[in-house]
C-alpha cells in the first residue's frame, strides 16, 4: 500500500511537471520563422510570405504594436511617446507596447533582441542604426523585410539626400527607416576660456594643436576625453580618420579592407591620435563621455570631441550655446557630416505586419519626425523639416546635413557590422591605456577582417 | 560487520513482508525519485555543456548558425589574441593574491572573533555581513572609492586622504601600468608580464567581500581544536607561536583546502565584480575570460569564439576541482 502511495505520487509529480512546461507554451510564441499575419497586406512590400502558423504569439490575433528599443532616458523617452501620440491618432484602437530594454548604447537591449528574433519572437519593430550594424547583423541573416517599394510609395526617396539612402542600401535593397540623424565630427569648447585667451576653434588638425599648445601653456587641459564608456577614444579616432582620409576615401576603408594594411595616412592618422591625446586628461578611463563634457562647461577643460547629444547634455545642465559653449566641426573635417542614425525596420515574421508597416510610415513621415527629433536633440533624415521647431544649434546641423558630404560613423553603426565595431573599440580602448602604436595598427588590421562584403 | 548488520535488516525484512519485491519496489522508487533531477542536469547542464563543446568546433559567427567542423581554430585564434592572453595573466594574478588575502584576513579575524572578546557575535556579523552582498553592489561602491577624481579635485579614497592631510594619490583604476614596469615579455607572447596596477582595486573589493566567509569556516574550525592538546603542548613547553604553527595551522588544513577550493573556482569564473567596478579595466588591464567570452558572444555574436573561451574556462575550472574531489572521495573511501 505504501508503495503503491510512493509511485501514485511520483507519476503526479511526473505529470505536474510537463503540464507546467507544456502549459508555459501558450504565453510564449513558438518558432514560426516564415508566418505573417491574417491580412494580405495593402503596401506593396514585397516578399510576404502566405503561410500561417497556428501557434503564433498569443498576441498575433489581437490589435497591438511592440516596439522594441532602448529609448529610456528623458528627452528619447519623450520623443518616443510623440511618435506613439502620432501612431495611434492614425490607428485608434491599436494597444501599443513600448517594449524598452534600459542600458546605454543598447548593448542590452541587443542581446534581448538577438534571443528573441532566433527565437521566432519579433518585435513588430526595433530601434536599430542605420547602416552596417542593421545590414551585416540582421539582413544579411534573412531576417528583414526589404522596405524600397515603402520608400517609393511614401516619397522618401525624393526627401532624404540621396547619399544616405545609398549607404543603407544593401544589394539594391532598402531595410529602415532612418528617424533621425546625429553627428558625430562635433568640437564643442568652452567660449569663456576661447575668449579670455584670444582663440578661435581650430579649423584644421595644425590648428587644434596650436590652440592645444597656448592652452596647455596656460594649465588648462586643452582636449577633454573618456574611456568608462569604452566608445570616447574610438569617438575621436573616427573624426581623425575622417580629417586625414578626406570624405572621399574615408568611406572606402570599409569597402577595401587592404586599405589598414597599405596607406601611409593609416600611420598619420594614428601619429595625430597620439598627440592628440597627450594634449588629453589623464584620468580618461574613470570619466564617462558625459563627465568629460562637464568638465567642458565647467571650465576645467577647453574643448571636448562628441557627438552632438552632447549639446542636449549641456542644455540640461543649464548651459546657454553661443554663450557658455560653442560647436564647430571637429578640426580637419569641415565639410563632411559623420552621420548616426537610428532607425526602424520590418522584421520578418513581424506578428503584426499592417500595423509595423504604419509604424514606419509614422516613422518616415514629416510630422513624426519634426515630433521625435526636438525632443532627442537631433535632426531629421528629411531634408524638408520645420526648421521652427528646432534649437540654434539643430537649426545649424540642418543646413549642415543638406550640404554636407555625407559619411558614416563606425563607432555608432553605419559603416561597419558588430564584430567590426567591437574590435575597433578594443583596439583603440587598448591604445588609449598603453600608446602602443604598433599593436594598435595590428589590431586594427585584424579588425578589418571582420568587414563584410557588401 | 556491515555484513552482520545487513543481515539483520533482511531477516527484519523477512518477517515484515517479502524480500525481493520489496527491495526491487524500494530501488524502484529511489530512482524514479531522483530522475526528475537527473534527467534535468542531464540535460540543462551537460547536454548543454557538450552542445557548448561542440559549438566551440564549428564556424559559427553572426545569427545564423554555421555549424560546419573547424577543427580547433577557434582555440587556436583564441589564444593568439592579446585580449585572452592579459585575461590570462589577469586571474593568475587575481586568484594568486585574492585566495592569499582571503586566507589571511579570515585566520587573522578568526582569531580575534575566537579570543571570547565582548560583542564576539557583534564582530561575527560584521565581519560576515559583505558576503551577503551581490557583487555587482560591491563592484560599483569600490568603483566610487578608487575612483581618482584629479589631484586638485580628489574623488573617494583620495578625498579621505586628502581630508586627514596625507598626500596620497592612488590613480590605479586609471592606468593600465604593469609592475614591473619596463613592458618586459617573453617572445612568445604579446602582453607585458608582470602585476597590473589596475587590479588591487578589485582585489581589494574581492577579498573586502569574501574574507568573512573564510573567517567564518577558520572560526569553525579553531573550535573544533580541543583545548587539551594545546594545554599538553603547553605544559611541555610549546610558546605560543609553537603551538599555532605546530598544532592549530595544521589541523585547520583541511578547511584550508575547502577555502581555496571554493574562492579559487569563484576567482576562475568571476564576472560580475570586475564588470561593474572596471568594465574590463583600462586597456584590458582587468579583463578577465568570463568578459571575453561575454563580449564575444553577445556583442560581437561570434557564438563559435565564445563557446571556446567558456569550455577552456571549464577546464581551467576543472583542474582545480578534480583534484580535490579525487582526493575527497579517496579519503571517503579510506575511512
């Protein structure tokens, strides 16, 4: 009898067990790769695949829309409401989930991103940079959906410059929409300390380092840098190799991997990092790219190297442009805009295509992006913004990004993928620790293997 | 003798019911009892750590899984990289002085918790309470203390010695300088040998964490002395220092060695500590593999690199297990 009680238990231990793992099933999506929603779907985005799975995502049949990005600070986090405000006067009724993932840079966020969408579990759309990092992660894996009848259908084609358009292009084909754009060749200096010692912002890598001397001669720290972020140095090694490539050549380095191994201007890049950086703090690796730029406005250092979120800093701090601190383009790089985009794409398998096809027209749309950019502290991919809506310096970039040449940044994702971005941020972490400028040209070299194709 | 007393059980056995089908039934139940758990490791743990072995063999890097063979190229790239070879020479020298540290502290703090002082249990708590901390908690505070700040505006340790006017400036979170200095490095690798500056933050954090915890077994251990082999040694003339080198330290070995065992395979794996107090350290001065491979795998999704950073992790691992649970089983045995 005792016995007949154990085994009576153990199969209902048994059984208990694989009903609360069979019974999780329904709340998670299962693997449907290839399944698109109900509907046949009104744009004529291309490649829809008809099949249907049966055990979707218990959300398929209702009427949502998740959003999947790490827009958590303030000022994104606003924006970012602004476009759902849009998005749900155009579909009233849609449940919108703001499925956000907190950690800067969204290394975070990418890893969730990566479980999931392997998982057969997109998110109807996801905050990605446009570019290589969007490309050479995600679609040259078959997971996105190509948008160019979308660009077509919607205009923006015609609206944004054309350049941009080609270096989001892959293989003919369009993946995102960017929303906005960042600039990341920025020198922002302090005016008081420029006045007091009679200086102009550099205009050339000669210029910044007479202007870096009269400062350091005077004790002040001429040239502001992080390192906890580990970005800052590779931040400023991109404005260096774009002031000694020149705009023409500078986008090449990515297309010709040989170019790391053979041009002299490799070794001259490099030289002027180094002196860049003895003209730098030292405490570097214990300062965040924000603390650095306090030191900017605080008036313990001349100027700081950064993209242009660091004015959205600066303005949160209280800090008045024109007057307490200045921008110009970073030395040697005037005329061309290192742009950074974020943007949205169409995953495949999307459990709620209509709607994510209407998200990105939001996204494209004039009023969506003149609604998220003064928010964010950046510009929009069109070229045809309100420019009333804008501050002085966005006011500024706008009419910088229409003439401009136009290349993309490494370290925020347009030019390079993953892999490439993560052995060029060591290697330059690396060398802004130990100055070793041979194992840095090494390691850069071996980072280029790393470059794709396209 | 243990055949008597089996006997005894099976003729008790006899007399209650019969005796195969009953212990067939007992066998039975035993098993299916602990399958659930058996089955689960079997699977969550080794199978898994098997498809980590095979994954460290193949091609795979980016999203799509590239499972084709590719031999040990992997290790291979693995070991040649800078990167590993610092992460390398970063937990020698971790383990090294965390486990010395560790060691000491506690025996020092047992034996001032053991000398029945007043408040002995106040002191216990205390002294254990960093262990109750995660170690992200600890990464980040030890991160705000060693934090330099400049020498006209000190920051955390720095400003306490600044406030009682000592002139000390440690910047070690911020240089990556290898003692000795000088760079010097045998030909066959690529980094410099030698104790990076950069780690007595976080060796400090880790032994401040965890030298509770070999107190508290030392503190065990020291009461479980008897008294009178210590009086015997006395009245033969055994100075005290005679008697803790000659008696004490010798019985408390084998705590000794469970102590190592267990901070030298947390200093193997260790992550979370150094990733939020250095992030991997200036210039990978304080990177350790449990980084790389975290790095590798989800930042740089190069899966193939990753799964090879993790099985030679598990086999450093195993080199410091393995020993000890042969020796723990031989002595099992023995007894």
């Amino acid at each position: 009898m005792r016995s007949k009680i154990s085994i009576l238990s153990i199969f209902l231990i048994f059984a208990s067990i694989l009903f609360i793992a069979c019974g999780g099933q329904g709340g998670t999506p299962t693997a449907s790769t290839g399944g698109t929603s109900q509907s046949p779907s009104p744009s004529p985005a291309a490649s829809a695949q008809p099949t249907q799975s049966a055990n979707q995502g218990s959300s398929a049949g209702e009427n949502k829309l998740e959003i999947f990005s790490w827009w958590t600070n303030p000022g994104e986090a606003d924006g970012l409401k602004a476009l759902f405000e849009i998005f749900k006067k155009r579909r009233p009724g849609v449940e919108v989930i703001n499925a956000t993932v907190a950690g800067g840079a969204g290394t975070n966020a990418k890893a969730v991103l990566v479980t999931r969408m392997r998982g057969g579990d997109p998110p109807d759309s996801f905050q990605v940079h446009a570019g290589q990092e969007l490309i050479g992660t995600w679609v040259v894996a078959g997971k996105m959906e190509p948008i160019t009848d979308l660009f077509k259908q919607e205009g923006w084609d015609k609206v944004m410059p054309k350049t941009l358009l080609d270096q989001i292009t892959y293989k003919g084909e369009i993946y995102s929409v960017p929303v906005n754009i960042h600039r990341s060749n920025m020198l922002w200096y302090n005016i008081e300390i420029f006045k007091k010692n009679n200086l102009q912002p550099p205009k050339t890598i000669d210029d910044f380092f007479k202007v870096a001397e009269k400062l350091k001669a005077k004790g002040i720290t001429p040239l502001s840098v992080g390192g906890k972020d580990k970005f800052e140095v590779p931040h400023l090694f991109e404005s260096v190799l774009l002031a000694t490539f020149g705009p023409e050549d500078y986008p090449k380095l990515f297309k010709d991997p040989s170019m790391w191994e053979n041009d002299p201007r490799l070794d001259k890049a490099i030289d002027t990092l180094n002196k860049m950086l003895d003209y730098a703090n030292e405490d570097r690796a214990s300062l965040s790219w924000a603390d650095a730029a306090q030191r900017v406005i605080d008036g313990e250092a001349a100027m700081t190297i950064m993209g242009d979120w660091a004015e959205g800093y600066f303005i949160n701090k209280g800090a008045k442009p024109n007057k307490d601190f200045g921008w110009a383009p970073a030395p040697g790089t005037s005329g061309s805009f290192l742009w950074l985009s974020d943007s949205f794409g169409l995953p495949k398998g999307a459990p709620h295509r209509e709607n994510a096809i209407e998200w990105l027209k939001v996204c494209g749309s004039k009023e969506g992006q003149d609604a998220f950019n003064p928010k964010k502290g950046s510009i929009p991919a069109r070229t045809d913004a309100d420019k009333s809506k804008y501050d002085v310096y966005l006011r500024w970039s706008i009419d910088e990004f229409k003439r401009d040449k136009l290349v993309p940044s490494i370290v925020h994702g347009a030019a390079a993928n993953e892999a490439y971005m993560t052995d060029y941020d060591n290697a330059l972490n690396l060398f802004s620790a130990n100055r070793d400028k041979e194992e840095l040209k090494g390691m850069l070299l071996d980072a280029a293997s790393e470059l794709q194709s396209q | 003798m243990a055949e008597a007393t089996t006997s005894v059980v099976e003729k008790s056995a006899e007399r209650a019911a019969p005796k195969k089908s009953l212990q067939l039934n007992e066998k039975l139940i035993g098993i299916l009892m602990i399958s659930p758990s058996v089955i689960a490791i079997a699977v969550f743990v080794y199978g898994f750590i098997a498809w980590t072995g095979w994954v460290s063999l193949s091609r795979w890097r980016g999203i799509v899984a590239d499972l084709s063979y590719a031999g040990f190229e992997n290790y291979i790239n693995v070991f040649k990289s800078y990167r590993f070879q610092t992460d390398i020479r970063n937990t020698i020298v971790f383990t090294l002085f965390f486990l010395l540290g560790s060691l000491v502290i506690g025996l020092l703090l047992a034996m001032l918790v053991d000398s029945r002082v007043k408040g002995e249990s106040f002191f216990r708590t205390v002294y254990l309470f960093p262990m109750a901390l995660s170690f992200v908690v600890t990464g980040t505070a030890w991160q705000w203390l060693f934090s330099p700040g400049t020498p006209q505006e000190p920051h955390g340790l720095n400003q306490l010695f600044h406030m009682f006017g000592l002139h000390v400036y440690q910047n070690w979170s911020t240089t990556s300088y290898v003692w000795p200095g000088g760079g010097w490095r045998p030909d066959w690798l690529r980094i410099p040998v030698g104790i990076p500056v950069a780690m007595i933050p976080v060796i400090v954090a880790a032994i401040w964490q965890m030298s509770g915890f070999t107190m508290a077994m030392y503190l065990a251990g020291l009461r479980g002395i008897p008294e009178d082999l210590k009086e015997a040694a006395r009245v033969d003339g055994a100075s005290e220092w005679q008697i803790f080198r000659k008696i004490t330290l010798p019985l408390l070995q084998p705590i000794t060695l469970s102590a190592v065992i267990v901070l030298g395979h947390i200093s193997l794996k260790i992550f979370d500590l150094i990733i939020t107090q250095t992030g991997g350290g200036p210039g990978f001065a304080t990177d350790v593999p449990g980084i790389y491979m975290y790095e590798t795998t989800f930042k740089s999704n190069k899966y193939a690199e990753g799964a090879a950073v993790a099985i030679i992790m598990l086999l450093l691992v195993s080199v410091l297990i393995i020993p000890y649970l042969i020796y723990n089983m031989r002595s099992e045995t023995e007894r």
